[in-house]
C-alpha cells in the first residue's frame, strides 16, 4: 500500500453539521444490519465483477505500453473513434493525466507524443473539420466499439476509413488499430477479414467499466501516460476496499450514504464537483457510470422499481459563477460530493500590483493555488451552513496513481449501489433500445419489427404538433 491515499470525509452529510437534512446517528443504527449484510453480499459478489481484475493484467500494460510508444512514432495525430464508454475513459484519462493544453503545445513539450482528438459525436461538422486538420499519411485511428455494432461508431469510422483510404490506398490499414470484443461483433469479424490490428476488451467488462482496458489505455499509452502507475493506484483501492468492515470501506461508504439521503432524505440527486480543471472529465465519466448503471426499470427480482440517482457534473471555481445560487439557496434535493487536491503540479504566483485597490491589495502576493483552495473550502462552507448535505474526497495529488485509485473509488461505489439497490448495474437495456429503433430508422436488415414498431407508435400519436 502507498504511504498516501485518497481520503473520504462525510461530516458534512450528518445531521450535526447539517441540521435536518443530515443523517442522524438513530438513521445510521437503523440502516447498520442492512448495510452490513449488503456488504458481506458485495464482497462475496465482486471476484465476479469482470473489472476488478483488470488491475493486475500487468502483462497487457507491458504491451500496451509497448504499442503505445510505436504507435506515437508512427504518428502526428491520434484520433479515437468511440462512445459512451468507449470514449470517455481515454478522454478522462488524457486530460487527467496531462497537463492542460497539451493538443496546443509543441511535440516535444508533449513529450515527442501526438496530439489526441476524440470525437465522441456524429454531429455532421466534427469528423469533417477535424479531419480537413489532419495529414492521413500521419494519423493513426483508434476504433472502439465492445458490441463492434454501435451506429456511430460504425459511420465514423466509415467516414474516417474513406479518408484514409483516399489519401493512401490499401496502406489505410496500417492506420487503423481496432479494440473490441475478443470474439464476437462486426468489428473483430472485419479485423480477422481485413487482417488489421485488434485489441480485445474482456468479455465481462462493460463499456463503462472499461477505462483500464485497452479501451482507455491503449490512447493513455500513445500519450506517454504512466498507465502501469494507473494500475497500481487501481490495485490499492481495491485491495483497500477488501475488508470485512463496511465503515472502513470508503467506496462502499459513499454508495451508502447515496443510497441513505435517497431511501431516507429523498435526495436523488448527485453532484460531483472537483475543484480541478483537469479533473472535469473524470466527473464526466462519471455521470456515465452512475447513470447508466443504477438506472434501471426493474430489480434483480424483476419487480418494477424505477431505480436511480441523477448524476450532475459541476467545475469548482466555475461553476459557483453558474450553479452555486441555485445549490445554496434552491431545494434541499441535492447530495454533493466535492474533489480536493491537495497540492498541483505547479504552483502559480499572483503578482503584486495596483495595491493601493482593496479589489486587488489582499491579492498580491498570494497564489492561485491558495485561492482555489479558499474558493473550494468557502462554497464548502455556505452549502454547510445552508443546511446541505455534502462530502469530500481527498486526492494528494493529480497524477496516474491518484486517479487509478480515484477510478476504481467510483467503479467501486457504483458497483456496490448496484447491490444497495439490488439492481443490475451491469447491463444497459434502455439504451439497447435506442440503438434498435436508430437501426430500424437507417433501414438495417433485420430491424424491420422495430420499424413497424416505430411506425405504430407515429399513427397512435396524438395531435400535439403545433
Ligand atoms: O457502458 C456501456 O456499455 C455503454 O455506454 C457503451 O459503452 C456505449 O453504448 C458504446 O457501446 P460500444 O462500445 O459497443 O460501441
């Protein structure tokens, strides 16, 4: 175990510091045997939770990490074709794991590393104008797709594929890496027919569990990231979150404590809000994981349930420009999870200067570090004093061991909500559905009872276009 770790605090989320919204001690007895024995369950469970072994794959990071270094040779641009989980592991991890900026800066302030693109969207001007920036002849293309089927997926790399292949012939398949299932999927079966380079992705890892597979590690790699510090930091939180005692848990901890304010508070909404540019992503992708997994219509025993926590993404500073009037003084309907760092890479001196103006004298002199600090601690302190409920974790620093072990802190979390709720938080069923009627929509073969579904419920509409 590392000498530092990420630390959890929840005082703020208890009736002393919060008044009515809090939990109270009586709140947290009554709820002891339930969590317990979830706990027992989870921990008996979670061998079987396909991405907590991916931390010890140390092999695959030697390989990656390997690929990595070729590829950014062969390279100026890095552009990964992909969604939902197949897209925001690696943009989490490149603007986590690098300093700001890093497209714009020079190759060898990167690190003599490409530049990295993810368009993560079908909207009809992105692909287009950022492939009008790019040299074919020097850009690699990263697919990723874990079903090797998703709709715009597949038509990016449509697009992307005729782009290269006009610019450099049959050459094109030296351009492309695919990362996929290992067996099944229209992609594995074009990578075995076309003969292109494939990664696989673990058949029991879903796509939003899946940033430290090739998925994420792959584009981590490429960037230089420290992806097997990743996977330390990943294996200390695991091994951390392994004992027999819930309250010594922090992951479980924090799924708790949602699962509470919602069973007992009615407070069903989550925000997660660092006080950390480069940390913006990495609540991103979280708003992914939470979502999709504890959103479910039904429970493990099929009962109708409706479950789930909305997530909300929030910047510190920024967003207390934005969001903090409403968190402050709006309904009590809020859970708040701050991220702290305790110290930058950098520090940044604020000059001295027009000091003879109170706006700018109490300034001079100080840092910005200090100030975002003040900032963080300051909204803390009004959401407290304004009755609402929060907690904070603690990162020492920003670096690949830290947001492994802060990954596997929200895999975990979520994971074990799963079982709170006694949900499937592995699957994604609603989102099936919206991949089967878009197929149905663009005339693919064997969708056509999804068409005329489609086409029932557009004559059952009711007039209410105005
Ligand atoms: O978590 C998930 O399973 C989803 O969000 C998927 O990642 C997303 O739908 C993309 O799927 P695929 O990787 O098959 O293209």
């Amino acid at each position: 175990m590392a000498e530092k770790i990420l630390r959890y605090d929840y005082t703020n989320a208890r009736a002393e510091a919060v008044g009515a919204a809090g939990l109270t001690t009586h709140d947290m007895a009554e709820a002891e045997a339930h969590l317990a024995r979830v706990y027992t369950q989870a921990q008996a469970a979670r061998s079987g939770w396909g991405f907590t072994k991916l931390p010890y794959r140390e092999a695959e990071a030697d390989m990656l990490t390997a690929l990595g270094n070729e590829l950014a040779a062969q390279c100026d641009d890095f552009v990964v074709i992909g969604i939902g989980g197949s897209a925001l592991g690696a943009i989490a991890l490149h603007s986590s794991c690098n300093p700001p900026f890093y497209n714009y800066s020079s190759r060898q302030a990167r690190g003599n590393r490409p530049r990295m693109f993810v368009p993560d969207n079908i909207d009809p001007l992105l692909i287009g104008n950022l492939l009008a920036t790019l040299n074919p002849a020097r850009t690699i293309v990263n697919v990723i797709a874990k079903s090797g089927s998703t709709a715009e997926t597949m038509a990016n790399f449509l697009v992307v594929r005729a782009w290269l292949e006009q610019a450099l012939g049959s050459d094109w398949k030296s351009h492309v890496v695919l990362t996929t299932d290992p067996a099944k999927g229209a992609l594995r079966a074009l990578a075995t027919s076309h003969n292109l380079r494939c990664l696989d992705i673990p058949p029991d890892v879903g796509g939003r569990f899946s940033v430290l597979t090739p998925v994420g590690l792959l584009p981590a790699a490429v960037e230089g990231i420290e992806i097997k510090a990743l996977l330390r930091g990943a294996r200390d939180m695991l091994e951390r979150c392994a004992g027999t005692d819930w309250r010594r848990d922090p992951a479980f901890f924090n799924a708790a404590l949602h699962y509470l304010f919602d069973v007992r508070k009615n407070i069903r909404m989550n925000v997660l809000m660092p006080y950390a540019q480069s940390l913006r992503d990495i609540a991103d992708w979280f708003r992914q994981l939470w979502a999709e997994s504890l959103g479910k219509r039904v429970n493990r025993r099929g009962e109708v349930v409706h479950c789930g926590l909305t997530p909300i993404n929030a910047l510190g500073a920024t967003d207390q420009h934005s969001q903090v009037q409403l968190y402050v003084e709006g309904p009590v309907d809020k859970l708040f999870t701050f991220i702290h760092t305790d110290q930058f890479a950098v520090q940044t001196a604020i000059p001295k200067g027009f000091s003879t103006d109170p706006a700018f004298a109490y300034l001079s002199g100080q840092t910005l570090n200090k100030l975002l600090h003040a900032e963080e601690f300051a909204t803390r302190a009004a959401l407290t004093k304004a009755g609402r409920p929060n907690a904070t974790i603690s990162l020492p620093a920003i670096n690949p061991y830290y947001i492994g072990q802060l990954l596997l802190f929200f895999e975990l979390q979520t994971a074990y909500a799963g079982e709170l709720y006694d949900i499937n938080a592995f699957d994604q069923p609603g989102v099936e559905q919206g991949k089967v009627f878009t197929y149905a929509l663009m005339g693919r073969e064997g969708y056509e009872a999804a068409r005329a579904e489609l086409k029932q419920m557009e004559l059952a509409r009711p007039d209410c276009i105005i």
